[in-house]
C-alpha cells in the first residue's frame, strides 16, 4: 500500500470510526428549575462529571410548580464556570467532555411564566425555539429530555410544532422525543401526555411525591444504605478536597439531588437500557400502563397540585421490585427499590468521578470492563444446562475485581427464581440449568463486576436468556 492510499484508508477509518461513535451517543437535554431548591444544582454538578458520555444539546432554565414567576439560567452559568475550572483534569480520565464554550452556549431560558400560563399563541421562548431546532436537526438519534421542573416550555415546543408542521413532518420529530419526568410539577406534564399520546414518557404520576420512584435515591427508606447519602458523606467525598466543582455542591435543603434519576438510566454502565424502562436500571423501573390517579395525602401535598385528572392513556410509571438488604438481612419490595438496590454503586461512581477533577489517572480509579465470552441473547430448552462466562473481563487500573451473578425476576417474563449451581459469588463463569416452561420465557441474568479500588466501582452485563419447552 502506498503512502497516499495509506493515509486514505487511514482517513476512513478514523470518520467510520467517529460516525460509529456519534451514532452511539446519546442526545441529552435537561429543563431545570434550578434556584426552586439546591437539589437541581446538585444534580447538575453530577450531571457533568458524566457529560463525556452524551451529546449535551441543551441546558434550560424554567419554571415548577416551586418557582412560579423565575428562572435562573445565571446558577446553570456559575456551575459551568467551576467546570471549566476541573475540565482539564477531567479529560485525563476520560475522553470527549465537552468544552466551556460548547456548554455555555446552550444554556437558554423558558418564560418565567407557571405552566399551561406559558403554554399557545406568543409564548414562544428562547427555550422552547431552542428545543424545536434541536428536535428538527438531521438526527436520527432520540433526544433523552430530562425534566428536573415544569415542562411548560417543553409543551410550547410541542404546541408550536403540532400548530406549524404537516402530520408526518411532526410526527417524525415525536417519535425522537424520549421523556423522563421527576413527577409532574406543573400542570403542563398531564396536557402533554393527553394531547401527544403517542410521546415515550417515563413519570411517576400521582398527587403527591410520597409515591415517587425517583425518592429511592436518597431518602433513608429501611434496608438502604443511609450513610452515603449521609451529610457526612458528601462532605467527604463530594464537597470538600475536590476542588471548585465539589465545592459548588450546595448542602442538602428537602433531599439529595431528586432530579438525578432522570439521567441515571442514561449512564453506560453496562446495567441500564433507557429505551426498556421495564428491564431496570440505576434510574429505577417502570412499567407501560394506565396509572390511576391517586390523592393518598402526605408531608408532600399542595392544594394546588397539578395532577387532577385520570390519566387518559398508558405511559412508563412506577414498578415495584424485591430485593434482599444486606444492610439488616431483610426483604424488601416497593417502587423506590428499584433505585435504592443500586445506591452504594451509584454514589462511588459519583465519588469516583469527583476525584478525577483534581486526581491524576495514577491516583484515582475507574471502573472495570466486563467481557462476556457468550451472547447477551440466546435461547435454551427447558432443562438445558448453560453457561454465563466473563472471562476476559478486566479493569484499567490492574486492580483485583469481584464477580457476582444473579437473575433479575422482574425484567423477565418468567417470575420463578432460577437455582444456581454451585454459587452466583465470585465466578466468572456459571453453569445454570434452564426452568421447564411451557411457553417461551424470557430471564434476564446481570453480572456485577466490583473492582478493589478506592472507591470500589461497579459495571455490569446484562443477559437476557429465552427458554423455549422442549
């Protein structure tokens, strides 16, 4: 091969390469109702520690049902500010965060307008054009639009799209849109789902926020693990020693960071799948039907709640998981399982990520890679024995990891638990024998790869079996 046909063929393979890259990237944009409470700058400061790993299209500042008549994109650009300040450590650990620059100049703004108040004819918004041009770029890929407040300018977007485009001209912006909505807070998020029912939307409905999933994160529910969502612990881990990021980590007013389980589910760790909310994840599991509308009173409630109607078609709401503490050898099983059953894994990586703003690639660990050496999918008969193997599995910093593999019941058709032989701990290759069913069943097996580093980090395989009667 000659020099130039060398360095075309070299050329084509870094664009193929890039293309492939892009195309696996997901396309990320967060309303928030940042200064209603310090959560939502908690969980931006979070939010970009991971930026690396999305094409962040949009940061923009709104209302909620908390913060009627503001908006605060000025808190958006201070948080972006201190990040400027780590990025250059941060890009040591990992590729592709995006620059300063590239962030700030997506910060917009809705109106500062409560709900459907903000919704029709001339209430247009910075915010809302800014949604609608990203929605008709030239890209296929899905926009995950992450709602940490009201969603009135998400809904004049979409206002103005069904009142000026052609049916199949909207109809192939909706089908991008992916919604993950930190419950309903404003009367906009229930007008959305009744007029645009065909929109991927993932809530946890209701009257009150005492039945939300996304509280799973950080409340002190029994069984979970309390301390690292401990004051203490932020402060050690988050706030203090890591520089100016942590240190804009505001302390904890009503909860931890309520709004992070938006984009938990959008984390590559190996664990969450988005566009299944009912296979589970770090940003809980959901499942797709008609929930009916409840006025339980709790601590949460307000007269004015913006939920009160039925609910006029199915939507990804809350799901309940079992799961077995280690914290005080109990079972458990509720819709805020679904998130707390990960939330040791969820805080080190935090923790872990935080330290890469002041920590050189030497002193700070990462998380390891699991490797199957079987499919993720495959199909066995009733009583086949089979193999789940992640040999080649292994970690960048050369530390010793722990392997754990289990079923994950809910995720699957089949609700019966599948015995093990000999032990699910501490093999990287497990011999199971397959459930006599009579109709084809689907179980999902999750491997759990814990490295030895400080802090311990977690990453994952998911293994989705199919047995079919013999």
């Amino acid at each position: 091969m000659n020099t130039k046909k060398y360095f075309a063929f070299t050329l084509v393979l870094l664009l193929l390469l890039t293309f492939v890259s892009e195309a696996q990237t997901k396309r990320v944009l967060v309303l928030t109702d940042i200064e209603a409470d310090p959560d939502d700058s908690q969980s931006l400061i979070r939010f970009l520690t991971y930026s690396n790993q999305w094409n962040v299209e949009g940061l923009i500042a709104t209302t909620s049902i908390h913060q009627k008549t503001r908006v605060a994109p000025e808190t958006i650009h201070a948080i972006l500010a201190a990040y400027k300040k780590v990025w250059p450590n941060l890009i040591k650990h990992e590729k592709g965060y995006p620059t300063y620059q590239e962030l700030s100049l997506k910060v917009k703004k809705g109106l500062p307008v409560y709900g459907m108040e903000g919704v029709g004819k001339g209430h247009d918004s910075e915010g809302s054009e800014w949604i609608i041009n990203v929605l008709e770029k030239n890209d296929s890929r899905p926009v995950w639009i992450c709602v940490w407040g009201g969603t009135n300018c998400l809904a004049q977007a979409l206002w103005k799209i069904k009142e000026t485009k052609t049916g199949q001209q909207a109809q192939n912006i909706y089908k991008k849109i992916r919604i993950y909505s930190i419950s309903d807070q404003d009367d906009s998020g229930p007008w959305i789902r009744q007029t645009f029912p065909g929109l991927f939307f993932v809530c946890s409905p209701g009257y009150t926020y005492g039945q939300a999933t996304w509280l799973g994160l950080s409340y002190p529910f029994p069984g979970s693990n309390k301390e690292v969502v401990s004051n203490e612990w932020l402060a050690k881990n988050i706030q203090q020693g890591h520089g100016p990021l942590g240190a804009a980590y505001p302390d904890v007013a009503y909860g931890m960071e309520g709004d992070t389980p938006s984009f938990l589910s959008l984390i590559a760790n190996g664990l969450n799948d988005p566009e299944h909310p009912n296979y589970g994840g770090w940003g809980g599991r959901y499942e797709f039907y008609t929930p009916e509308l409840s006025h339980a009173p709790d601590a949460f409630a307000r007269p004015n709640w913006p939920v009160t109607q039925q609910e006029t078609r199915p939507f990804w709401a809350n799901a309940e998981d079992s799961v077995f503490s280690q914290a005080d050898k109990k079972g458990y099983k509720s819709i805020q399982v679904t998130i707390w059953r990960w939330r040791e894994e969820i805080q080190n990586d935090f923790a872990a990520r935080m330290a890469w703003t002041t920590k050189s690639y030497k002193e700070a660990n990462h998380p390891p890679v699991p490797v199957l050496a079987t499919p993720d999918h495959f199909t066995v008969k009733s009583g086949q024995q089979f193999h789940l193997n992640a040999s080649g599995t292994h970690d960048p910093d050369g530390d010793s990891m722990s392997y754990r593999w289990f079923q994950y019941p809910e995720a699957g058709t089949y609700k019966g638990l599948v015995s093990f032989a000999p032990y699910s701990t501490n093999l990287y290759d497990l011999p199971v024998t397959a459930p006599v069913v009579t109709s084809a069943q689907t179980i999902h097996f999750i491997l759990k790869v814990t490295d030895k580093g400080t802090p311990a980090l977690t990453r994952y395989k998911r293994v989705i079996v199919t047995v079919v009667p013999n």
